[in-house]
C-alpha cells in the first residue's frame, strides 16, 4: 500500500468515528472520573478508541498501538511502527459543552512521525499530512503558517500553568495580544498551524502531543519540552508549540 493510499484509507476512519461520535451525542454518556473531577473519559471516549483499535488491528496487525484510554498495548519501545490514539481529545468540553473536542491520530515509524490527523468534529475541519507530504486543512494545502511574533498575536495556554506561572507561562503569555486558554489542545496546536495563534503551552501526554508533532515538522514549527528534556512519546511533558519568531522571544524570556 502505498503512503497516499494509507492516507485515505485512515482519513475515511477518522471521518467515520467523527460521525459515530456525532451520533453518540444524542444519547445520555456514561461519564467517569479517572483523576480528578475535570479529568473525566466517557463511554463515547473508549468506544471511539476501540474503533480505531479494530481497524488498526485488522489492517495492520504487526503494529503497536499507544491509545489514551489503555486500550491498545502497553509501549515502551517505539522500533517499528506504532499508532498514537486520542479518541477525544478535550473530553470536558466534549461533555460539557458538546464541542471544542477533537479526535487525534498519529503515526510514528522507528521513533519518527509519519503522518498525523487532527479532525475537530463539530467544525468538521481535518487537518492532515506529515512527512514529506505536507501539510492540509481538509483539502486545502498550508504553505506557510505566518511567523507571527510573540507580542503580535494570541497564545493559547493551560489554565494551571497560567494561573500558577509554571514554566514563566503567565509571564510569557501577558507579552502577547490576548490569551486563550481552549481546554482542547488538538485546538491549541490547530490554531496555531492555521496561523491563527502564535503559540501554545501546556502540559501534555504524548496522545495529546504527538499529531501536532508530526504536522509542525512539516511546517518548520517549533516543539519542544519547557523541562529541558528531550521530547520522550513514553511519559506526560510541559510543551511549547510556536512559531519560530515566537519560539525565540519565549526561550529569551525564560532563560
């Protein structure tokens, strides 16, 4: 099978669970708390992923499969090729708010990304590509995501992280136009390769991070982790996401 054709073939998975979701949500969820009362998963969560499970399984049964809801297999060692599943990412909003949720998969080869899909349902908004291949919003090409500076445009941040200035994000995000704090960071990372935002800061899991990864490499964006350490697709990590003007006026305020 060839790259374009594994595209398609997983873009027409992603626009399936979208629709399942859609139709999940005119029925009551089954909600739980996993660690907290904001950290909530929900049938709609687990089913989505268990999903995405059976296709990857039956088209792809020597791969492994990294899934935020421990679904899939228990990675440690990222040799060959490995799936990265966030069946719905912004769960709160998703169930507070029926919106401001997206559905996110990745695909990292040898430790590298491959491809990557962003699919923000309600909107139904995709964005798409990866290696080599670019970088689109449904099917419409981004050539060049505008290196907006850090003190001319809108920064998306975690709610903790600003309030308590982990990381100097307060600091950081007061010396930008305005500051949005989406709850989703499909979003955050969408704004941003859509041009729309200048950067986004928050503390993430690799399901939450490891799409955009993919797609800000294509675009000559910058990720890195606020910790120092190299970015590690096994454990959750403080992430800055920005454009290269904005990338380099954080760094020089946080060192």
């Amino acid at each position: 099978m060839s790259q374009q054709q594994m595209v398609e073939e997983i873009k027409g998975w992603v626009y399936e669970a979208g629709e399942n979701i859609k139709r999940k949500l005119q029925s009551p969820l089954i909600v739980e708390e996993k660690t907290n009362k904001s950290d909530l998963v929900t049938n709609v969560d687990k089913e989505t992923e268990a999903f995405f499970i059976d296709k990857i399984r039956h088209h792809y049964p020597d791969d492994q499969i990294l899934g935020e809801e421990g679904l899939g297999d228990h990675v440690t060692d990222f040799s060959g090729r490995v799936w990265i599943i966030d069946p719905i990412d912004g769960t709160l909003n998703f169930v507070k708010q029926q919106d401001n949720f997206c559905t996110m998969l990745a695909v990292y080869e040898e430790g590298i990304g491959q491809m990557a899909f962003i699919y923000e349902v309600m909107r139904d908004e995709l964005l798409w590509g990866g290696k080599g291949m670019g970088v689109y919003l449904n099917e419409q090409v981004i050539k060049d995501v505008p290196n907006i500076t850090l003190e001319k445009g809108l920064i998306s941040v975690n709610t903790h992280m600003f309030l308590n200035n982990t990381y100097e994000t307060q600091t950081v995000a007061m010396k930008s136009i305005g500051v949005r704090m989406i709850g989703c960071a499909g979003i955050g990372f969408k704004e941003l390769i859509k041009g729309n935002q200048n950067a986004y800061i928050s503390n993430l899991q690799p399901w939450d991070y490891a799409p955009a990864k993919v797609l800000m490499e294509e675009l000559g964006l910058k990720m890195i982790a606020l910790n120092g350490e190299p970015l590690d697709l096994r454990q959750k990590v403080p992430i800055l996401g920005a454009t290269p003007a904005a990338f380099a006026e954080i760094q020089t305020r946080q060192n």
